[in-house]
C-alpha cells in the first residue's frame, strides 16, 4: 500500500477495522489462551472509557498530568500493600517490568561490588525469556537453571552455580510454560545466605496468587513476605485485568529501585529523567489500570479468581481423562499443560486450531499449554469435547501433524539451533512483506 494521499472518513476507517479483526481470534468467545484476559463486558466498559478519557495524556510527565501521578501513586501503593512491597514503577508490561528489575540489580552491583566484572544472574530454564533479552540488552550475563520432574527450580543445582559474578537468583510464581511455581522459600534463603538479590517473576500468577486463598485454592509464599525476596513483577495487563500496556515492577526496599532510573543532566533539551525504559508513557494504560483496581476491588479479584481456579480444575481434570493426553508438572493454579502419551500432541493442536482454539506449543517436551481465564468458563465443556475427538482422531488415525504443527515440531528437535534461530528471524524480517 502507499502512503495514503488523501484522508478517509471515520465511518469508512471504522468499517475497514471491523471487517479487518472478522478472521482474529475470538477472545470474548474464551478461544485464546494466553493472549488476552478478559474479565468481562462490565470491566471492559469502564476501562474502555477510562483508556478513552485519558487518551492523549502522557505519563512522561507527572507534573503536566498530577491526576496521573496520583493513579500511578494509588496502584503502586495498592498493590505494593497487596504484595508487601515498599515501592515500585508502572511499566509498559511483563517485558519491561524484567528488563528494569534487572537493571536495577546490575546498577546494584556495579555500586555496591566493584570486583564483579560482568554481572550474573541465574535464572531456572523456565523462566521468561525476557530474561534473556534482559541480560542480553544490559550486558549481563545470564545462566540457566535446570529445572526438577515437576519443572520447578532446583535449588540445589542453582547453588552449585553461584559464583563471585553472581548478583541476581530468580524463581517464578507461576511459570508461562507449566504454571508451577519455583521453591521461592528456598531460593530466597539461597539469596540471604550468598548475599545476593532474589527476583520473583510474578507476572502471569502474582494477580491470581494474591488472592488464591480466599478463592478458596491453594495458598502459596511469593511474595515479599517471604524474606530474602528482593525484587518483584507482576502484570496489571493479565491477571490484573487491566487493558495492555500495564505491568508493575516492586522492590523491598527504596534504594534499590533508584538503580532502576536513569537520568542525564546536561543535554540541550533540558534535564531528563525517566523510572523506566520508556520516555512517552501511554496515559490511557494507566488510567484504564487504575480505573480496573478501582472498580474490582479485592471482592472483583476474589470473584474472578474462584471462576479461574475452578475452571481450571475441571480443565486439568477432563484433559488427564482423555487417553492419550498426560499433564505435565503439577499446576494448581490457573495453567495447565498436557503432553501426548504415545501420539503427537501437535497433531491434536493442529486439529483444535482447525476448530477455533488458539493454544500454546510448548517443547522440551512437545506440549500444549493453556493460560485460563473468566472467558473461559462457559466454553470449558466445549472445549474438552473438541479436545476428546481431536485425540481419538489422532490416536485411531494414528495421524501425524499435518502442516504448520510439523513445522513446528521438526523445529523444536533440529540440532542445530543457529540455524532454528536463523529461521525464526527470517519469518520476523518478513512480516512486513505479506
Ligand atoms: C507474560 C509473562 C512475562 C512477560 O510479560 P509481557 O507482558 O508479555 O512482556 C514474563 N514472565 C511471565 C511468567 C509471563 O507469563
């Protein structure tokens, strides 16, 4: 397409968007998993309007918009009070909030202990790969941490690891891949005892966690009051059903988030500081996540929370009856992933996407994973009877994926992972020429 010459009318532009999102996935209809957290129409009404009302203001500066400051103020407070912590930033989500804990941390040591050289963190296999990007982009190096036969942290492994570069042990609460939270407990006194910082990645569970036990699930330690943790994510634009572009990142102590600033005082353009990595700050996120905070209230979250933990039950439970089809790990919160016993699992996704489902692909091993949400609750039935003859066709047909599931599944067992790497860049590069 070129550049546009002349202008279009709104009416025009918005038939052109609701044409344009009729092949997307249908998030309303609980057919993604992962990607969107939809809470309900009342909550998207309010955010809605609160994303709407605050469109064009900008977070960048809280002395233009004090009504922005104070809705940063009111959720860092709100949910450092939630959490335990004393402080934290409003980040663009789970990404950023990781890449600043981190930076906090390498800004940390390079104060505090001028013999390391290049800073290490050590982060279990797991773990998000914004870690990676993180370390990757700050300069840090990072190591992986095996994980046990529940995928959890092993603790053991990563204190044989600890070296005098270290600065930096993460656990996560819940992992993205099989929902199962590290030995936080374990891995914070490891901290303690070295010295070190301890990051909790609780950005896909903090929201849910927070509020398990009167949802009537399993309470777990992940948060501040566990001694030894330091450092803390936790995604408003998930769990916290807020509108995308929301996460936090939480510290114990004020001293060590001022490692996260940056702040330069001599450019042209005047002095210039910012909390995090983004200079423009969408004050629509902000509001939207307030607005969200606000209009749930500790009651919303437990509500939701009892609707999440429950449908996950009864996936976890329909899909370890369909033969064929084993959990991995033991999650008991809101992810569930299944493995294929003796068939291939992705050929049963294939089947399922053919079918509307949108669902992770997980390897190391081959698997699917399943992020639930309140949307998913009317169409868990549905779901599991889809998934019961996507199976029996596989297992009885004894079929192989067909298309992109092959694909997918010959790129997760190639050797050579230069080259997968290569691939992958490839289909990036070409988003843009289709
Ligand atoms: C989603 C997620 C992240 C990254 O968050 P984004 O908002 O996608 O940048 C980090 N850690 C875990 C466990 C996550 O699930």
């Amino acid at each position: 397409m070129p550049f546009p010459d002349g202008g279009t009318d709104k009416r025009t532009i918005l038939d052109a968007l609701a044409a344009a999102r009729a092949h997307d996935a249908d998030w309303r209809g609980g057919r993604t998993f992962s990607l969107v957290y939809f809470a309900g129409e009342d909550v998207l009404e309010v955010m809605r309007a609160a994303y709407a009302t605050y469109i064009h203001e900008n977070g960048l500066s809280l002395d233009a918009f004090p009504s922005l400051r104070r809705f940063e103020r009111d959720l860092i407070e709100g949910c450092s009070a939630l959490f335990g912590a004393a402080t934290g930033s409003i980040t663009s989500g789970g990404t950023e909030s990781i890449l600043m804990a981190v930076k906090a941390a390498r800004d940390f040591a390079r104060a505090t202990r001028p013999d390391v050289a290049t800073p290490e963190i050590l982060v279990p296999e797991t773990a998000h790969p914004a870690f990676d990007k993180a370390a990757h982009t700050l300069g840090v190096r990072i190591r992986h941490v095996p994980v046990d036969a529940g995928f959890r942290a092993d603790v053991d492994a990563m204190r044989a690891m600890v070296g005098p570069d270290t600065v930096l042990l993460v656990g996560t609460a819940y992992s993205f891949p099989h929902g199962v939270v590290d030995p936080i407990r374990d891995i914070a006194a490891l901290a303690i005892e070295r010295g070190l910082l301890c990051h909790v990645d609780a950005c896909l569970g903090g929201f849910v966690l927070a509020f398990a036990a009167e949802a009537g699930g399993e309470a777990v330690d992940f948060d501040f009051r566990v001694p030894g943790v330091t450092s803390m994510s936790a995604d408003l634009h998930k769990y916290g059903y807020a509108a995308k572009g929301a996460s936090l990142v939480l510290y114990r102590d004020r001293a060590l988030r001022r490692h996260q600033f940056f702040a330069t005082t001599d450019w042209p353009g005047g002095i210039y500081a910012s909390p995090t990595m983004a200079g423009t700050r969408p004050g629509g996120a902000i509001a939207a996540a307030w607005a969200v905070m606000n209009h749930l209230g500790r009651e919303g979250y437990v509500r939701l929370t009892r609707t999440v933990l429950d449908t996950s039950r009864r996936l976890r439970e329909g899909v370890a009856a369909v033969p064929g089809l084993r959990l991995l790990g033991d999650p008991r919160h809101s992810v569930l992933a299944f493995a294929g016993d003796g068939l291939d699992v992705f050929a049963v996704d294939e089947r399922l996407r053919a079918r509307g489902w949108h669902l992770d692909r997980l390897q190391r091993p081959a698997g699917v994973q399943m992020i639930v949400t309140p949307a998913h609750a009317p169409v868990a039935d549905t779901f599991l009877s889809d998934l019961a003859e996507a199976t029996r066709a596989v297992r009885e047909g004894g079929l192989a994926a067909a298309a992109d599931g092959a694909i997918y599944g010959a790129l997760t067992t190639l050797p050579d992972r230069g080259f997968v790497r290569e691939l992958v860049l490839d289909w990036i590069d070409g988003l843009d020429r289709v």
